[in-house]
C-alpha cells in the first residue's frame, strides 16, 4: 500500500504503538498483528480475570477489534510462558466430532510436573497439572447448533477439560448462568471492546498522520469508540487536502461523509488494488488462486498479503488445505466501501465488471455456476447475469441452484421480460419448485413467443402442461421420444436432456409404461452423474426407485431409495423440495412388505409435487396401509374412497386402477363386507383383469365359507395375474396352499407353498405369508412344516415371523364392525367412556374373562362387574355381544 509507514511518529502520544510478538509455537491460523497494533488494556485486563474459566465468550459487532484484541493477548501470554493457544475460524464445516477432537487433543496438552526427582532425591510429591491447551475460535457464530449443543454439555459435563475462548457477533446459544456462577464461564461484550481515548488517538495519529487535537477529537466523536470506523475515517482524512475540513465533517451529521470515505480509501489505494477490491466484492472469504481468477492478475495473492498488513482491510486465514493452506478475510466494512463504489459506475467499475464477467463464463464453462449470480449482480452486471441465465439457468436449476434464479427473476423483472431465451429455465425452475401456475404462465410465454424454445425443450415443456391436464399426454410421449432418440443419434446431447428424460419417465410410470420409464430413468442417473447435477441425480433415483417398486422390485427399490437419501443427507449447498419425501414414501412401501414387520408412519405432511401423478397416487395407497397397520379397517377404507387431487382429465390408468381396486377388495374382505368385494370383482372382470378378478373372488368365496370354489379361484388369480403390482400370483399360491392343506391335498399345498418362497426371495416380500385366507390351514402351520422339509433361508425368516402372529385374515376381527352391526352414527348417541372403562371393552373384545381382566388390570373382580355393569347402561347394551356390536359400529375398539 503506497505511503505506509513501518514506524509511528511517538510525539505526545500518551500511548504510543506496541507490538506484541506472535509466537512461533503458536498454531499458523492465528492472524498476524497488524503493523499499527495498539494493546487494548481493558479487554487484556478482563481476559486476564477470565483466565482460568472453561469458556469466555467475546461477543462484539464485526469491527469491533475482537480478532486482534484477543491475539494480542495471546501473544502476550506466550511471550510471558504460557502454551500456545490454537487458533480456529469457524464455519459450517465445524461439526461437533470434529470440535471434540480438537478440544480432545488440546487437554491431552496437559502434563504433570513435579511427580518425582529420581533416586537419591525426594520422592512422592505431588505434582499440579497445566491446564488443557487453549483453543480460539474466531467466528463462533458461524458454528453449526449441533456444535453449540455438544460445547454446552461439555461445558456442563467436565469443565476443566477445555480452555476455550469464542469470538463472535452475537450470543450463542449455550446455557451459561449456572456455569458462570461456578466460575466456569466469562462473558466479554462490545461496552468492554470499545476504544478508549488514548486507544482511539493512537490509532488516529498513525492512520490519520496528524496529531491535530482538532481531527483527533472529531474522529473520536463520530466513531464512538468503534476500531473500524476509526481507521476508515482516519485513511480518509490522512489522504484529504485539508484533514481538519474533512475530520468536521464526521461531527456535522454530513450524510454523504460515508460516500467520500469510499472515495477517499478508494483513493488511497493503487489502481491495481482498486480493481482487486472492485472484483472481490461479492466474496468474504477468498483464496489466493480465486482472487487471481476473478481479477485476472497473477500478483492478487500479493496484493492481498500487503493489505493483511493494515489489520483491518483484509486478515489471513491459515487453513488445514494441502492445496490452498491460505485463505483471507475482507471486512465486512470493506465491502460495504466496495459496494458504495460499484454504485458510481466509473471506468474502474466498468473494467472490473467486464473481468468478473469473464471469469465467471469461464466457471461456467467448466460447470461451476453456484457463485456466478452473487459475483455478477454485485458488479451489478445485470443484462450479463440474463444472458448467462439463458444459456446456464437450466443447468443450475438441475443442480440444486434453483433458488438463485428466483432470486434474479424477482429483483430484476425488466431482465427477465426482455430476454425470451431466459423464461424456459425460469419455467423449469418455477416447475422444480412445485410452482405449477407460474409455469403454466412463462411456459405460455415461451409458446406464444415464436422460436424461444429449441426442440428439447419444446418436447420438456409439452411433457409438463401434459401432466398438468392442458394437452393430451399419448402425443406430448410421442414427440418427447422422438426428439430424445434424436438426441441419443446425435453427438452432442443438449443441456436439457437429462431433465426431459426425467420428465418423460415421470410420464410414462404413470401412463404404465414401466420398463421404458425404468430405461430413461437410467440414462437420466447417468447424464447426470457425468454432467456434475446432483439434484436431477436425486430426484432420477427417486423416481427410479418407485419405479421399481412398481415393476415388482422391492428389494431394488429400496437399495436405489437407501442410496438418494445418503447423498440427500451429504449435500449442503442445495435443498430438495419433493426428492426426499418420495424418496420416503418408496422406502415406506417397500419395506412394509419385508420382514421384520416395521409399522409404517403415514405421511400426511408429505410434499408431493402437484403434477407428480404416480406420487400423488401411491402417498393415498400408502397412508391407506398405515392406517391398517395401525389397526383401523374404517380408516383406510375411508382414505380409499376420498378422490385423489388429479388433473381433470387425468383418469387412472389400468395399472393403477387394478392397484386401487385391489386395495378396496383386501379391506373389505378384512371387514367382511362381501358386497363390496362383488361390486369390485364385477369391475375388474369387465376390465379384462380375470386374475385380478380371480383373487377378489376367492376372497369373497372364502368369506363365504366355500373352500373349493376359492381355490379354484385362486388358481386362476395366480395363473392370470395382470400386473407386478398389486402382488397377486404369490398371495394365490399362499392362499391356495393353505385351502388345499385344508382340503386333504398336503402334497399340493407343499409344492405351491415352496413356489411362493421361492418367488418371493429375491423381492423379500412377506406379504403373501401373512394369511389371507380364513378357511385354510394357518399359515404359521405350513411355514413349519415346509422348513422341516427343506430349511431355507427366506422361509426361515418367514416361519420366525410368523411364529406368534395371528392371520391378518382374522386379525381385526375383534375391533370390525360388520355389515350387519354398521349404524348410523346420529341414531345413537354415546356417552364418553372413562380411559378405565374403555381398557375393560379391549379386554372382553379379547374374550378374556372377568378373573382374566382382574388379573390383568390389578383390581378385584367386583370391580371389573362394576365396569362392565356401566359399560352395558353406557352402551344401552343388555350382553356382551351386543356391547361390542356397538362399540365396533363406533369405533370405540
């Protein structure tokens, strides 16, 4: 920096420059003393009294003069024999295992001295340990709360174990009282930070280079004690023909004297470092290699290395990166000068925003997008950022980058509106959002505006108004597969493939087209693992994974689901709107049919997209699973009769209807409601579906009673079977068997049993072994019976988990109401039972008798009568059957 001097004039300085040595010893990320450092005296005095706590927090606004204060008290320490301290800058990347090693390895520092002097001298004395080693975090506030909580219980737990010193901006969020009335915590705020008057001129005189009482006491008045308005104020004055002038304009209230503080810094500065400050400003953290990039000057890291020398501009961070082990820090006050600057559009500016805009194509050109919008709107490069949006936006949104062109849409319309090419990737951001009617608008836009869409992105955008109802779906597939076998044929793949693949297989797993959905979802994965998109990646996988699960694969499904989800919980820079909650509803369907049994949560919060249809439809189906698994038939029946949210003229496809009237059917047929089960079973067989049909029927034969005809039924289900999904041919092998075991036919019934195992391994689907079938041999039996035979390893598991379940056929028997015992709710009015009475119903649900719920409740018989007694006046029941009749017709078991 031009004009700077090694050494300040003393003169009258009451207290003049001091220097404190930085310990050669101490950790390399402790940031050297400026040139001009003045000993803060108070804040030294209150560390000193702190000395021995666990934790002191120094909690200061930025320019406070935290960084500098506590190095120079560092400093200081280890010139007079204490350890040297370790020195940290916090940031996300600070997680609590990684804080606990260096807290660890900090009281690992400490040693017993004294413990013996050999032989021949005195032995046994006891020796005092040193404390841990001391460790400063600077920037604390940037820690994650994870890291926050495991310092408050450490604080809490051992103490003594830590000497730890945090600097940050405001007060974390760590439980202090009970410590710091046990001597364990200090706290040091701004008040204590603030610049004495001789403090105050000693910082004036150097910067300012004049000891004028006049300029001194002006300063001093406008900056209140705060370092960096200080020094700013002072580089400006020492560079102003006439600093008394320019020091009275602090104390008149001038409200442009912050504007000709940026002039005056600004001109006090060489035009080289001018332009490196210029483009930098949209950084707080830079390494020497970016800033060398983004200016385009070989000697930024030098540049940056003399500005660290003024202690307030730029300070050096040292990080543990092989590759770039140093790092600096602009003052937030710096940008704000830098920014003020930006404003006036002079010719430097105008040089630095052409530079920033190289550079930042230049990142883009090699796939780095994720600084380029904060870099070019702060050079306020705003027709560059629309133009750069046109060719990369899609791209960005494909990486999880969505958000900042939002951003850009909303900040800067007039942009937006006057380039055409920018709206498509404004479209597919809005669309990725799950912003269906901002979508609908640009992508009307873009139709309307002849030649704005290329025909990629044509064949994306009649994709997605397809699945919003506002064309038909058969032609939008058509052209969409025409233009990406066009692609394939062709040797450079447009950027918007990946997301017109994804669009398409979303289209074609509703429309029943599975393997070919499955096919695009691969080459979907892959464009963008090579393409460096990680959120298209994820959202592929997670429809690839439904997919899956629709084609039969649960084993597959879940293994692609497990995969997303740990590189959804390993990605930081971007956060997925609907990829993880279906992500979670594939995993939730999948493994409801695997063994152990796990009760699936129902996932009523769930963000589905509104024009994801497959998710739309398999959320229902499966809160309809969770409601049963929880124990409520009405439940899911009733979620199964509420119309799905679709588009109008969105009807279900055939391999979602046969799911949905499945589904219907195995809930009726475990209420026993045969009705029901015929009206489906006519619909399904009207459909074509006979083996469908075929298991609706052998469920209604089986309520019936009549084994034969079920079996026969279920022969034909087995046989015929549409579809992967619902699993109908392993069900009917099961079902079989067990109504052929029944019927005398063991031999049979072995073979088709071993079939069903044998099919099912692979998929690990338990859910054909839970006993579908009331009139045959207990499943639990046969599972036996068939590992007695011939152990394998899936009927194993099958017979373990089997072993003390009741046949789900069975299972909700007690708590169901009939068809017979169904009323109308508002024929009856219940009185509200007690949390007593209700345990006795549960209990005489069970059957028990009145000796089993006295034992089982720890209370006397005559007790139990009594309950049950207000029970039957409560219920307006004369005998049990009737009571639970009722109850059942309410729901009250």
């Amino acid at each position: 920096m031009t004009g700077r001097r090694e050494t300040a004039e003393q003169g009258d300085d009451p207290q003049p420059r001091a220097r404190v040595p930085r310990p050669r010893e101490a950790l390399d990320a402790m940031p050297r003393l400026p040139r001009v450092y003045v000993p803060r005296i108070r804040v030294s005095r209150r560390l000193d009294q702190a000395r021995d706590c666990a934790v002191t927090q120094v909690v200061a606004p930025a320019g406070a003069g935290k960084t500098f204060s506590v190095a120079g008290w560092i400093g200081a320490a280890f010139t007079a024999g204490e350890p040297a301290a370790r020195w940290l800058h916090a940031d996300e990347t600070w997680g609590p295992d990684r804080l606990r090693e260096v807290l660890d390895h900090a009281a690992a520092e400490r040693v017993v001295e004294g413990a013996g002097e050999g032989a021949g001298g005195r032995s046994g004395a006891s020796g005092s340990a040193r404390p841990p080693g001391r460790v400063v975090i600077d920037d604390a506030h940037l820690l994650p709360a994870a890291s926050c909580r495991a310092l408050a219980e450490r604080l809490n737990e051992d103490p003594e174990s830590m000497r730890l010193v945090l600097l940050s901006r405001w007060d974390l969020p760590i439980a202090h009282l009970v410590p710091e009335l046990l001597g364990h915590f200090a706290m040091i705020r701004g008040d204590v930070l603030r610049l004495d008057e001789q403090e105050a001129r000693a910082l004036i005189v150097e910067h300012a280079r004049t000891a004028d009482p006049t300029v001194v006491e002006a300063i001093t008045s406008y900056a209140q004690g705060w370092c960096a308005a200080v020094v700013l104020a002072s580089r400006a004055v020492a560079v102003s023909p006439d600093p008394v002038a320019a020091a009275r304009r602090c104390t008149t209230g001038d409200s442009r004297f912050g504007d000709r503080i940026a002039s005056d810094v600004f001109a006090s500065l060489s035009p080289r470092t001018r332009h490196l400050l210029l483009c930098l400003s949209a950084e707080q953290v830079v390494t020497p290699a970016t800033a060398a990039h983004l200016a385009n000057d070989a000697m930024a890291g030098e540049i940056l290395a003399d500005l660290d020398g003024t202690g307030l501009l730029v300070s050096r961070i040292v990080t543990d990166d092989a590759e770039e082990p140093v790092r600096y820090r602009l003052h937030p006050l710096l940008n704000e000068v830098v920014r003020r600057r930006l404003i006036t559009d002079g010719v430097d500016v105008m040089g630095a925003r052409a530079t920033v805009v190289r550079a930042v194509l230049l990142d883009a050109a090699g796939g780095a997008t994720d600084r380029a919008l904060p870099r070019l709107e702060t050079v306020r490069a705003f027709e560059e950022g629309a133009a750069f949006l046109a060719d990369y936006g899609a791209a960005m949104v494909m990486r999880g980058e969505g958000a900042a062109l939002a951003a850009f849409a909303r900040d800067h319309p007039d942009q937006v509106e006057s380039c055409p090419d920018l709206w498509f990737p404004l479209a597919i951001e809005r669309w990725v959002a799950g912003d269906t009617a901002a979508t609908e608008r640009l992508l009307d836009q873009c139709l309307a505006h002849g030649g704005c869409l290329r025909e990629e992105e044509l064949a994306c955008a009649r994709l997605m108004r397809a699945r919003l109802g506002r064309e038909p779906l058969l032609p939008a597939v058509g052209f969409a597969r025409g233009v990406v076998l066009a692609e394939k044929a062709s040797d450079v793949s447009a950027e918007i493939l990946p997301q017109l693949l994804t669009e398409l297989a979303m289209t074609q797993s509703w429309l029943g087209d599975l393997h070919e959905a499955e096919v695009n979802l691969v080459a979907a994965v892959g464009l963008a693992r090579t393409r460096e998109l990680p959120a298209l990646r994820a959202a592929a996988l997670s429809h690839l994974a439904l997919a899956q699960y629709m084609l039969g694969r649960e084993r597959a499904c879940t293994e692609v689901a497990g995969e997303a989800l740990s590189r959804l919980d390993a990605a930081r820079s971007w956060s997925p709107q609907f990829t993880r909650w279906r992500l979670e509803l594939a995993l939730g369907l999948a493994r409801t049919v695997d063994v152990p049994w796990d009760v699936p949560p129902a996932l009523q919060d769930a963000r589905v997209h509104p024009a994801d249809l497959c998710s739309v439809f398999w959320l229902r189906v499966h809160n309809a699973h969770a409601a049963l698994t929880a124990g409520s038939i009405a439940d899911g029946r009733a979620l199964l009769q509420q119309p799905l949210d679709l588009p109008e003229s969105s009807a279900l496809p055939d391999h979602l209807l046969v799911v949905w009237l499945v589904e219907e059917a195995t809930l009726a047929a475990l209420a026993g409601d045969r009705t029901s089960l015929k009206a489906v079973e006519v619909r399904l067989a009207a459909g074509g579906f006979r083996g469908e049909a075929g298991w609706v029927g052998a469920l209604r034969a089986d309520l019936e009673g009549d084994r034969r005809l079920a079996a026969e039924l279920l022969e034909t289900a087995a046989d015929d079977a549409t579809f992967a999904q619902p699993v109908i041919r392993p069900v009917a092998l099961v079902a079989r068997a067990q109504l052929l075991d029944e019927l005398g036919e063991g031999r049979e019934a072995h073979e088709l049993l071993r079939r069903a195992v044998v099919e099912t391994e692979v998929r690990r689907n338990a859910a054909p072994f839970l006993g579908w079938t009331r009139q045959g041999t207990p499943i639990q039996t046969l599972l036996d019976q068939l590992v007695q035979r011939g152990p394998r390893p899936w009927a194993k598991e099958l017979a373990d988990a089997m072993a003390c379940a009741t046949s789900i056929a069975t299972y909700f028997d007690p708590g169901t109401a009939t068809p017979a015992e169904a009323v109308e709710e508002q024929t009856v009015h219940l009185p509200l039972l007690s949390a007593r009475e209700r345990e006795v119903l549960r209990q005489l649900a069970r059957g028990a008798t009145y000796a089993d719920i006295s034992a089982t409740l720890f209370v006397s018989e005559n007790t139990v009568k009594t309950h049950v007694s207000n029970l039957y006046a409560k219920l307006g029941a004369a005998r049990r059957s009737e009571a639970l009749a009722l109850a059942r017709s309410h729901h009250l078991i």
